[in-house]
C-alpha cells in the first residue's frame, strides 16, 4: 500500500496508469467485480489512505449491536436498587448516603448545553421507588427485574457491564453511545464504522455494516456514518421484505437482468472515468463502490432476509407467531441471518425514537416495551448458542443512558424519570467474553458509575479489541483523536 509521502514524491504515473486500468476494467461487468475484489483486497484503495486488518487474535467474527432508543431505567431492568423503596419521597439528603449531587462525579460526567445551575435544578431530589420487582436467576445469582422472564433465563450466559457512563443528558446521547461525542463537539464515525473501516469482508455479497430498524430519525444518522472514513463505511439500511430489502435497489419489473447488467457496465465505465479525473473524491469512490455492491447484493440481501426460510420452531423462538413480539423478534432473526453469512456488524434498534424515555408513566411504559423486545432478546440468545454462533458473535445490548433515581416533576407528572447519564447499564454476550458475570456497580441509589467507571468508548474499545482491533490503531491519516476517542478495554469482562 503506497503511503501519502510517495504520491507528494511524484509517484503519479504508475497510480494514474492503474487508476486507468481499473477504469478500463469498467467496460465489463468482470472489469465491476475485479475493481471491487481489488479495493477490499488492497490494491485499489485509493479512497482508503490505509490497509488495515486485524491487529491482534480476534474472538468475534461478527457483533450483533442491540440499541433501545429513549434510555431504559437501568434500576428497574439490570440494577435493582432496594434503597429506592427503602428512601421512597425521602430527599437525596434525607437518606444515610451522601448526597451524590455534591459528589465531584456529577460536575465531571454531567455536561448539559444549558447553564450548570439550570442543570443542577433538573435532577430532581425525591426519591422514586422501583416500579417493579425482581430477584436473583441462574447460578451466577444475577438480579433482574420481573419484566425480563425470559431473558433472566440467560443470564450465565451474559456479562453485565454495571457502570457506564457518558455526558450528553439529551437524546443526542443516542449518536454519542455510538460515535463517543457529545454533540457541541466534532462527530466521529461510529463504531459500526470503525469495525467496517479495519476490518475485510466474509461476505463479497453482503455488505459488512448492515443496519436493521434505521436511524431512528433524521438527527440519529449519525449513529450509522461514517464521517472521514468515507461514505463507503456508512451502515447499509436494510429492510425485512425480500421482495424489496433494498431501497432504491431492486430491479423493476420491465428491466430484463441482462438490461440491468449493461446498465450498470456503463454507470461503472463513467464513473471510472470520473474517477480518473477526481481521484481523491471520496463521495465518488463510495458511489462506485455502492453499485457495485447493490448489484451483488440483489440476490444475496433478498435470500439473507427472507424469514419464510425458517422454521415455525425458529420463528415461534423470537417471538414472531405473537403480535406484540413480531416485528423485534423478526429483526433480531434477520440479524443472526446476516452474521451467519458473514456480515461483520449489524446494528438493530428495537423501537422508534426515543420510545423507553419514560418521563411519566414509567411502569406501563417500561412494562409494555419490556414485553416486546425480552422474548426476542432471549430467542436471539438461544438461537447463537445452539448454532454454535455465540462462540464467534458478540452481543451488545444497550441504549444512551440510564434514567434518575429521583422522581422526575416537570409539567405537573409523578410517574416518571428523567434522562441520566452519570450511570447506567448495558450487557454483552458472545464470544470472548465472560459468562454469568457483572463488572462495576452503581452507588446504592443508582447515581453514579462508581470507581472511573466507563465511559462509552471503553464499550467501542472492548468490541473492537474481541474483533480484533486495536481502537489505538485505527487511524486515519490527517485526522487527530482526542484520547478518549480511543477507549480503554474493559479487560476485567474478558474471558
């Protein structure tokens, strides 16, 4: 891979030469496919500074990136907080703990793009009991609550990561759990992005960051972006209908194939030749490179997402025979579909934007959301496990943040809590990783992430690292990261 300093050396001819080639190439649909087998083996990369690959043995082939948009009360699904009940309508400063607003935790992990002091009025000091029960489960006697029943039925096979953290009290903290920025600051490609950007494809067909349940809305695009990476490691939205995965991407019905295939011969030829004249134009090389894709993708995507393939057995494990479950339960199918034939990430969100954020009505919110997504979530689980997939997939399951401790009373509600980022919780499972094990611990009222905690990049971090990838290796020349861009493994959940 010839670096930077070659080409200001005047390496020009021989790139122009085989720039050149590869648009000749273009005459043919061989010349289509060859140009794109050359760009993922590394001898076309011109929109791709680097050839990256594995830095270290990886455990994972593939991660299944479970998000739950709005922020699920992390003390009412996988940290239960008896002292809730305990201090229930009692103040943070009637209780026998310190009071963790004046902790030093709160001003370094609360960042709010309102004054401090309007943020320091926003958490609400009466403490809310917990609307739900819960106990221990398995072996490893994990507490959950009672609205994961079939969920809490795996619980050795998960390990809880009890002590996580970020800084966007907004729902901008949607995009930040998975770019690692704030929103006040430049955005970072996400980690979907990153694993597309490191690593190659298993799949020439497929692409290798596909996205199930889309941003949920036009200001989350940037949960699935690729930013300076290149539009080419954008995710790629897919839809659960096989007559029509692709939008935009499926062949009308009055276009023969072959018709369809000289078309995109001369869409390829034109674009080589623009290519040729803007070799540095990233948006171009993406272009390219996503129709090439989409006309391999035309067979692979449909046959990849068609349910009908599976058995009543397998269909009734996620969910999908009951309406409530139907439309989690298929997506989390399709997503063991896709890493089963070699998708390396597939980023699923459950529900529509900002559906958990339980501001009032905390307990049919959560009781309701909780019955959609707990039985796909452990079919998923059981599914891996007995297709010998767990041990080369890892799961993430998360959401932004956690929610208060304290009872949230905006606009006259009493049922609810607000968003809180000083906290909260998310799992993994899979590969690499331990089983029946929770890292780190929340104070006794659910506050605070204690000890350093982690903040979500140590999450991208970990992912990366069972890939893997070095997240300190992942580079993109020109580009600086700050230091906590990159993350720190969270080697204590490791196997």
């Amino acid at each position: 891979m010839r670096q930077r300093s070659e080409q200001e050396a005047g390496c020009k001819c021989h790139s122009g030469n085989r720039r050149a080639f590869l648009s000749d190439m273009g005459l043919g649909l061989t010349g289509m496919v060859l140009g794109s087998m050359l760009a993922t083996d590394g001898h076309a990369k011109e929109a791709e500074p680097q050839l990256l690959g594995q830095h270290l043995p990886p455990k994972a082939k593939s991660v299944i990136w479970i998000f739950l948009s709005g922020g699920y009360s992390h003390v009412e699904t996988f940290d239960p907080k008896p002292a809730l009940n305990q201090f229930a309508g009692k103040t943070f400063d009637e209780t026998t703990f310190e009071n963790p607003v004046k902790s030093p935790l709160h001003a370094k992990r609360f960042r709010s793009v309102t004054a401090e002091e309007v943020s320091v009025r926003e958490v609400y000091p009466s403490i809310y009991p917990m609307q739900v029960g819960w106990k221990k489960h398995g072996e490893s006697g994990i507490e959950v609550t009672d609205w994961w029943p079939n969920l809490s039925r795996h619980v050795d096979d998960i390990c809880f990561i009890r002590n996580m953290w970020t800084t966007d009290n907004d729902h901008a903290a949607e995009n930040q759990i998975h770019t690692g920025r704030h929103r006040l600051d430049e955005q970072q490609p996400s980690i979907g992005a990153w694993a597309h950007y490191g690593l190659g494809t298993l799949n020439e067909n497929l692409p290798k960051f596909a996205v199930l349940g889309l941003p949920t809305a036009s200001v989350t695009r940037q949960s699935i972006d690729g930013y300076y990476l290149g539009p080419q490691h954008a995710g790629v939205p897919l839809q659960l209908d096989p007559k029509n995965p692709l939008p935009f991407g499926t062949r009308q019905t009055s276009q023969s194939l072959e018709q369809q295939r000289l078309e995109y011969e001369l869409i390829h030829k034109l674009n080589g030749l623009a290519a040729v004249e803007y070799p540095e134009d990233q948006q171009l090389q993406a272009r390219i490179k996503s129709y090439e894709l989409a006309f391999r993708m035309q067979s692979a995507v449909p046959e990849a997402v068609d349910l009908a393939q599976e058995t009543q057995e397998t269909r009734a494990l996620y969910g999908l025979d009951q309406p409530a479950t139907k439309l989690v339960g298929e997506r989390f199918l399709a997503a063991r579909r896709l890493v089963e034939r070699g998708v390396r990430f597939v980023q699923v969100t459950t529900n529509s934007y900002g559906a958990w954020d339980a501001h009032s009505n905390l307990k049919k919110n959560h009781t309701d959301l909780c019955a959609t997504v707990d039985l796909p979530t452990a079919g998923l689980i059981q599914d891996l496990k007995q297709r010998g997939l767990l041990e080369d997939t890892v799961v993430v399951f998360c959401t932004e943040f956690g929610r208060t401790p304290g009872q949230e009373a905006r606009g006259g509600t009493t049922e609810g809590r607000d968003h809180h980022p000083n906290g909260f919780t998310i799992w993994m499972a899979g590969a690499g990783l331990k089983k029946g094990y929770v890292h780190g611990e929340t104070d006794e009222l659910g506050y605070h992430a204690l000890g350093e905690g982690h903040y979500v990049t140590d999450l991208h971090a970990t992912v990366l690292h069972l890939l893997g990838l070095d997240s300190r290796k992942l580079i993109y020349p020109g580009r600086t990261r700050l230091e906590i861009d990159y993350g720190e493994v969270i080697h204590d959940v490791l196997a």
